[in-house]
C-alpha cells in the first residue's frame, strides 16, 4: 500500500516537473479559432490539429454561407470536416460588426454586409438579426453549437458609460433570450498583429502561465496561424500544459443545436425581437 | 440536455473576461520640447483605458492628456509630431482582431483633437511619413492564404509633418536635440520610461 503511494507521487512530481510557470504548475489550454472558414488556411489548420491529436472550437462567420451548398460547397466541406474529426463550431455572427455602436431604429445607419462599414452605427434590429442569422439559416444551423463569439468582444466587454453598457446589456439579452451562451477568452495571441509576430509565441506561453490557462483566442483566416500553429501547439505541450476541447465535440451529429426559436417562422423572430426591447426599456435605455 | 451542456460550456468562461495588468506603455515620441508617450491600462472585464502622458524635456514633469471619449477605449498606436504644436495620434482597437485605424490631430497646446481621416487596414507595422501625408504598408492575407502588402496612402491637407520617412512600429526609442527617451520591459509591456534631456535623467512610470 505504501509502496503504491510513493509510485503515485513519483508519478504525479514526474508529470510536474515538465511545468515550467514559475508556479511550477501547468495548465489546461483551449483552442478557439474566428473568422473562417478560410478556404485554403481553415484546412491547414485541421490538419495540423489532426496530426497533434488536438480539438478545438471555431467560431464561423455566417456570411461565408450565405451563397448556400449548391452555389458554394466549399465552406460546407470544410464544416463538414471539423464536426467528423470532433471539432466544436460555434457562431462568430453573420458580419464581423461591432454591435454595441446601435444608434435608433429610425435613423440612418451602416451596411453591417459591407465590410468598410463594419464598426456602425446600425440600428438594433440590425444587430438583433446579424446575430440570430446564422442560426437561420437552414444549411448552416445544423452544424453550430448554441454558442456565439461576438465580434472585438463588443457586448460581452462592460464599459463605463452607462449609455454603452446599457446596449452591451441589451445584446447579451439578445443572445440569452435565444439561448445562446457566450464564450471569452482570456488569452489573446494577437495573430492578425504583424507587429507583434516575432514575440507571439513567447507571450502566449506567457499568457497561458499569467492566466493560469484558458481560452486561446487566434484566427483561422490569418497565414500567421497555419504557418506557426504546429509550432505553437508543440510547445505548449512540451511545456507541460494540456490542449482541451471546449466540450467532448458533438458526438450526436444527426441532432440540430440551433436554438427552437429560430427554426420556426420568421414571425418568431419578431416576437423575440419585440420581446428583447421589453428587455432595453426596462434597463432604461 | 444538449442545451445544458452549452451553456455549462459557456458559463465556464463568463468569469474570464479580460485581465488585470498595471498600466503599460505602447509608443512615444518627441517634439524637440516635450516628450508623448501613448499609455494603456487594462481593467478586468472592462474596455482598456488609454492616455497620452507629455513629459516636459525641461522641468522633467508629467501631464495626463486624456482622449476624446470616442478614443479613450483605442490604443494609441503611433503619435506623430507636426508644425503649429500639433501631433497626429494614431488609434486602433487591438481587442479580438484590429479595426481601422483612425488619425486625430491635438493642438497640445490648447488640448484641441480634431478627427482628420481613417484607414482600411488593420495589420501593419511600416509606414512613410511625408510631408503631408501617412502611407501605411497594410498586411493582409488573400483568399489563396498568401501574405500581400498594400500601400494606403492618406493625404492631411491641414498638416504639415515635422518628422519625415520611414518608420517601423511600435517606437519605442527617440532621439531629438537633446532628449533621448526609451521604453524599458519586455516587448509590448514596456512599463518604464528612461529620459535623458538637459543633462538630467529619469525614469518614468505610466
């Protein structure tokens, strides 16, 4: 009995001794990836998550659909592709918009489709349906999880300004009325940065450490990431930490994850929209 | 049942927004007179906040410029100085994926910002300063995944540019007259500024 537990502790102090935090511990590591899918670098990038044995989640942007299997099968393939090698994909939303700059209903506003306009203003039935859209679309709700990145973090990162946080507060609601959940992140590699790319590595073995593990924020659209990702992965593991999925990945894939909301009428759409402005008067904006 | 999984996933990171980190440094630059330096401090859960701190070459004091509100959450990416006291001060939110960066002229003098242009290009790190003009070698990747560099110029008729040619972001050293200013830490968390005017040195803090 003594004998086993000395063998156990060896084993536990051997596993540690990889760690090289200044804790002296290690931490569990996942890996997101937004934007694509990215019709040469998204494929790059799953074959280097296969050849590591590792799964991640990728937060897809919904315009890249919007052509529909017929006309554009590419991206489809692609999604087809992360959910049978067990990646979670989850919604980036329609257009890489900033929904938190929401001006009123009838004023005149930015094309959230053109991507010159993408930092607003729009007005909040543009936001409401840039991030319900993806999940309308019948071709592509089937492949996400009810689970949606927005864009630069706006909605999910509190201001100051009670006017701004009250809009963050309104598009949270957005997304918890159509029960869809949100996920942060907490270590931001900066891969799009060309300034910062000589040091990306080194900050985010940093980060992973400072942070104590977490969500991996980098993008599947940038040459950066397919180019250094092996590299990247390689070394977190030899430092010890422990690349996780963000769930098991979907084992049921006959099953639609889309919301029930948005696959009924698009009447339904507008009660729930009606009903989210409940929400926004009651916050007092 | 599905439905509880997801959300148990994402409720796992509800708690994981943003970082608590002491203020930082992100550029500087000089006039000759006094020396600018871009500041950044990160709140958890919360948007950064961001500044320009002026040190005065003579007396080695120490004034907070505050942004205008619509520039007060971007980090300040390059200040650039120009004729009739002005800076053009370079913005960019760096928060998921980059934005345009936008120019702003402030009349340091009088704390006077007025908005002169932005740019579609959200990843660079040379630029060419001209007389009248800020050309940005954008970075972007195509649809075959290849790299391309793209030069965007901007032309700000009301400003003429005291320091001409090329630079290579993030500065983090000046050298003018007789004011010499370095950003001391490691890349990107520079946390320290060392100035050297007048026969006098001292060290800074955001």
């Amino acid at each position: 009995m003594k004998k086993s537990f000395f063998w156990i502790l060896s084993l536990f102090l051997i596993g540690n001794s990889q760690a090289v935090c200044p804790d002296g511990k290690s931490y569990n590591v996942y890996l997101t990836f937004d934007d694509g899918p990215h019709p040469v670098l998204t494929p790059k990038i799953l074959d280097i998550l296969k050849e590591e044995e590792v799964k991640g989640t990728f937060f897809v942007m919904g315009y890249r659909f919007k052509n529909g299997k017929n006309k554009n099968p590419k991206p489809f393939e692609i999604l087809d592709r992360m959910k049978n090698e067990g990646h979670l994909i989850g919604s980036h939303t329609q257009n890489h918009i900033k929904h938190n700059n929401i001006k009123d209903d009838n004023e005149i506003t930015k094309n959230p489709s053109d991507p010159n306009d993408y930092l607003g203003p729009f007005t909040k039935r543009q936001v409401f349906e840039n991030i319900l859209k993806p999940y309308s679309n019948i071709e592509l709700q089937s492949y996400l999880a009810p689970l949606v990145r927005l864009p630069y973090g706006a909605g999910k990162i509190k201001s100051t300004d009670p006017i701004i946080q009250a809009k963050n507060d309104w598009i949270m609601n957005v997304l918890a009325k159509s029960k869809l959940g949100h996920v942060f992140w907490n270590i931001d590699v900066e891969d799009w940065n060309v300034q910062k790319q000589p040091f990306l590595l080194e900050n985010l073995l940093k980060q992973i450490c400072q942070k104590k593990g977490g969500v991996v924020l980098m993008h599947d659209t940038e040459s950066n990431t397919a180019e250094n990702l092996q590299n990247w992965i390689q070394k977190i593991k030899s430092e010890g930490h422990k690349i996780v999925p963000l769930s098991e990945g979907r084992k049921d894939a006959s099953q639609p994850l889309a919301p029930e909301i948005c696959k009924s009428e698009p009447s339904a759409l507008d009660s729930l929209y009606s009903e989210v402005n409940k929400i926004i008067f009651k916050i007092g904006n | 049942m599905k439905s509880l999984k997801y959300l148990a996933i994402s409720s796992i990171f509800i708690l994981s927004t943003g970082y608590a980190q002491s203020p930082v440094y992100t550029t500087l630059n000089s006039d000759g007179k006094n020396i600018f330096t871009g500041v950044k401090i990160e709140k958890k859960d919360y948007e950064p906040e961001t500044y320009i701190q002026k040190i005065s070459a003579d007396t080695l004091s120490q004034t907070k410029i505050p942004l205008p509100k619509e520039l007060s959450h971007r980090d300040i990416i390059a200040i650039f100085t120009a004729e009739k006291n002005l800076l053009v001060v370079m913005t960019q939110k760096t928060i998921e994926r980059g934005d345009n960066p936008q120019f702003y002229t402030l009349n340091h003098e009088i704390n006077e910002w007025k908005k002169i242009g932005d740019s579609n290009c959200i990843s660079f790190a040379k630029v060419k300063v001209e007389k009248n003009s800020i050309t940005i070698h954008c970075i972007e990747t195509n649809d075959k995944g290849e790299r391309t560099e793209t030069p965007r110029k901007l032309v700000f008729e009301s400003v003429v540019f005291t320091q001409v040619g090329e630079i290579t972001l993030p500065s983090t050293s000046i050298t003018k007259d007789s004011i010499k200013a370095e950003l001391l830490g490691d890349p990107f968390e520079w946390r320290r500024l060392k100035v050297n005017a007048e026969k006098k040195e001292k060290f800074f803090h955001p």
